[in-house]
C-alpha cells in the first residue's frame, strides 16, 4: 500500500481544489505543476540512488553541517567539511575545514586546508593554506604550510609554519 501512495503519477481528486488555489495564487494564470514522485525505500537501496549517495570513485565528498545543528564528538571525514552548526571535538579531513561565519568548533583540527569565517577554538594542523577571513576569530596554536589572514580577523595563539623537507640550512659563504 505504501509503494502505491508514493509512487503513484495519478493526481488525486481531492487535490484538485489545492491546484486550483495555487493556480490562482500564482497569478500568471499557469498551472504549477504538483506531481513528482517520492521514490520508495526499494528505489533508493538500487543502483541509481545509491550512486548519489556512495563515491565509488573514491572522489572526495562534501559534506555539511548546517547552521542551528549541534555536534558533540569527534569527527573523521573522508572529503571537504563546511560547519555552519557546533561542533564540539576534534576533526580530521582528508580535505579542507571550512568554518563558516555563523560557525564554531572547539576542538583540534588535522587537514589539508582550512578556513574560518566563524569561531574556531583549538589547535590546527593543516598541511595546506590556512585561510582566516575578516569576521574569523581563532583562539590557539596553528601549525601550517601556509597562512592567509584578511584585515579584521582575530588571533590569539602561536603560529608555526612547517618547513619543506626540500629546502636546505646548508650556510654558503658570501665572497667579499
């Protein structure tokens, strides 16, 4: 019975008032279109589904905290994560961080990349460019490749820029 109401294209006849009114309100005098189907749990355990859903490419994802969510506990993520929400613990990315300005994170940090727009307090280990935009505040210790920090941001912590293994302390003497 489910699969019935779900995947059915008929349109209902006690909905024919709905399309009427929004017809109307629509003003342009055309008919909105209100049929679309919601697949069942059958159709979204198939191929076509789960391919939206699963990377079989082994391509990095996005994946996204949206603002108002809270999340107490660590974080491992395969891909970019972009934080609107809370996040209470440590995150590891195989990608970037993104803290967007209505966001917070109070915990570690270990990524390629990483930017705050928001409120980020822990300490960074970002092997990639840390980005800190005007409305970014950051309150810890920073070890990275390289920094990128706009005018207004806020900081208070260390910041250590790693070296790369290529480059040589070997003194040379300078001629006179």
């Amino acid at each position: 019975m489910l699969k019935q109401l779900f995947s059915s294209n008929k349109r209902p006849p006690e909905k024919a008032f709905l399309r009427e009114g929004l017809a109307e309100l629509n003003g342009r005098g055309e008919e909105l279109d209100l049929d679309f189907d919601i697949p069942s749990v059958e159709d979204l355990q198939t191929e076509v589904f789960a391919s939206d859903i699963v990377h079989k490419d082994n391509a990095s994802s996005m994946n996204i905290l949206a603002q108002g969510a809270a999340l107490t506990g660590n974080i491992t993520v395969d891909g970019e994560l972009k934080i609107y929400g809370k996040v209470l613990g440590d995150i590891i990315s195989s990608s970037s961080v993104i803290i967007g300005e209505s966001g917070l994170v109070e915990g570690n940090v270990k990524a390629a990349g990483m930017e705050v727009a928001g409120t980020f307090r822990g300490n960074a280990e970002v092997t990639g460019e840390f980005l800190v935009s005007s409305t970014g505040k950051i309150f810890g210790d920073l070890l990275i490749g390289t920094i990128n920090v706009n005018a207004g941001a806020k900081m208070n912590g260390s910041i250590l820029m790693t070296v790369p293994e290529s480059c040589s302390y070997d003194m040379v003497p300078i001629e006179a």
